[in-house]
C-alpha cells in the first residue's frame, strides 16, 4: 500500500509515519504505543522464529554519568545494536529543525549490525512514505541524554498523582529542553540528524523498540503503584497539540475516555480499531505480558 514498505519491519514504520500528527501530544499516546509494540513483539515471535521476549532498555542504568552513556551495553557492536554515526559538523548549517546539545555524530552508523552496508531505512524522513532507501543515521547526545533518562527523572515522573499529569511528565514539551524522558530518549540516540530524532520515521532505528518498550515499562509500573485507581485513569485531548500541550495556540478537543478508539490502519492482523480500554492492562485479555 505504501511504497517505502519493503518488508513487515517496514509496516511498523510507515504505520508510525501516517500515523504521527495523531498520536503524539495526545491522551492516547501511550496506549496507541503500547498496542504499536504488542504487535512488533508478537510478529518477532510469528513471523520471524524469535522465541524470547521484547527487550527493553532502562536507561537510568547508564545516566550517572556521560562515561556510562557512551559504553552502554546497548551500544556493543557485538551484542547489542551498534553505536553512532559519523560526526557531521552542523555548526554552519542554517536549516537544522531540531538543537540538541552535545550531538556527537549525525552520519551513517559505523559498526554494529544496523552499520552502513548492512541494514537499510526504507521511508521517511518525516512524513515521506515513498520508497527512499538509505543508511541507519545517529546522532548520540550523552549529555542531554544523562539529563533526560536519569532515575530522579523518572522517579519524579512516576510521583504523578493521576494520568493526566503523568502524561505531560512523559511527553513533556515541545523544545529539546522541555522534553519528558519519551522525547528524551529520542533526541538523546537521534540528535539533531539521527533517525530517532525524527518524530515521524523514528521506528526505522531499531532502538525505537527497545526505548519504547521500556516507555511502556514505566506507565505500567505507575499504573501498579495504585492497580484499583489506575487501571481506568485515562485523560488527556482527542487533536494533537491540544490543551495541556497547546504549545503553538488554543485548539478544539474532546476529552479522551476508555471508549475511545484508535486507529491502527492494517497494521493489526484482522483488526483495525482498539478501544483505549483494551490497552490499559498489559496482564488482560488482549496484551497478556508482564514485565520483569
């Protein structure tokens, strides 16, 4: 249906694509994300004979410090998903849409089994679903990482009376500067060039998988701290960019509830809309997976 999608691994992308300007800044982010990487982990095991589980990364482990950043197992070429790209000097570039401070790459990732030669993006950048083959880019920020992902970040985001503040505590703002440990994570492997820095085609890095899941790791883990109360707390705007993230003006919206639905186009096998509900307990019916 799209041309930049190549493969299953690709569906997830450009489904992510066309799906952006809905889903971010939204009362269902989490939930819409939460179904998105279901999905990813039942195809692993289905379609691609992997027999373990999604894997997430905590990042608090390597936010004490820059020199823990840099040598996160994450990045071992050897077992793990590849480190940065080459370094790409922007200071004279006049055209840079995302400033994140300390970037240290931006090029084609140079080791690993994502490195130039390799593996290959297919769609994007933005919100592009043509068929644009290129290399894996990343734009490692240790320092803005260490500040976003660290554990009195995400400690103080889990002290959240109610979802609608957890919410604006994952999320955050829209500047580099403002961001909740979500954007964090993004703009500190994506940078001012990388993939993951792209709002749009981030799902193209398969790091995208790893810190969303453990995004999601964190919502449940809230949820759990007040299961009676927290397993129907939903609110938050139906329209991207509406209040409380009405950073660029006032917009109309409704208030999400649990009936609300969302859209998954054919990325579901057999089905197209989930309620919110059916994405609010990842142990229920329809998730069925626990977190250890």
């Amino acid at each position: 249906m799209y041309a930049g999608a190549k493969s299953r691994f690709d569906d997830f992308q450009v489904s992510h694509i066309v799906n952006t300007d809905f889903i971010h800044y939204v009362g269902f982010f989490q939930a819409w994300h939460r179904m998105f990487i279901a999905q990813y982990e039942k195809d692993l095991r289905n379609l691609c004979c992997y027999s373990g589980a999604q894997p997430y990364w905590d990042w608090t482990l390597d936010s004490k410090s820059v020199e823990d950043f840099e040598n996160s197992p994450i990045f071992d070429a050897e077992t793990g998903f590849g480190g940065n790209g080459v370094f790409i000097n922007i200071s004279s570039w006049t055209n840079v849409t995302r400033q994140v401070s300390g970037r240290t790459g931006g090029g084609c990732v140079i080791d690993g089994p994502f490195a130039k030669g390799d593996f290959e993006v297919h769609a994007g950048p933005d919100n592009s679903t043509d068929y644009n083959p290129r290399c894996l880019s990343r734009d490692i920020a240790p320092e803005y990482g260490i500040s976003k992902l660290n554990q009195t970040v995400v400690d103080w985001t889990l002290e959240a009376k109610d979802f609608f503040e957890f919410d604006q505590r994952v999320q955050g703002g829209a500047s580099a500067e403002s961001q909740g440990y979500h954007g964090g994570g993004h703009l500190a492997i994506g940078g001012s060039l990388g993939e993951m820095g792209d709002m749009y085609s981030s799902p193209g890095d398969p790091i995208f998988w790893l810190h969303h899941t453990n995004v999601d790791r964190l919502w449940d883990k809230w949820q759990r701290l007040d299961w009676p109360a927290r397993k129907s707390d939903i609110s938050g705007p139906d329209t991207q960019y509406a209040y409380p993230y009405d950073f660029f003006g006032d917009k109309e919206y409704k208030n999400i509830t649990l009936a609300y639905v969302m859209d998954f186009g054919h990325l579901l096998p057999g089905r197209r809309y989930v309620t919110v509900e059916e994405a609010m307990d990842t142990q229920g019916e329809r998730l069925c997976y626990t977190y250890e």
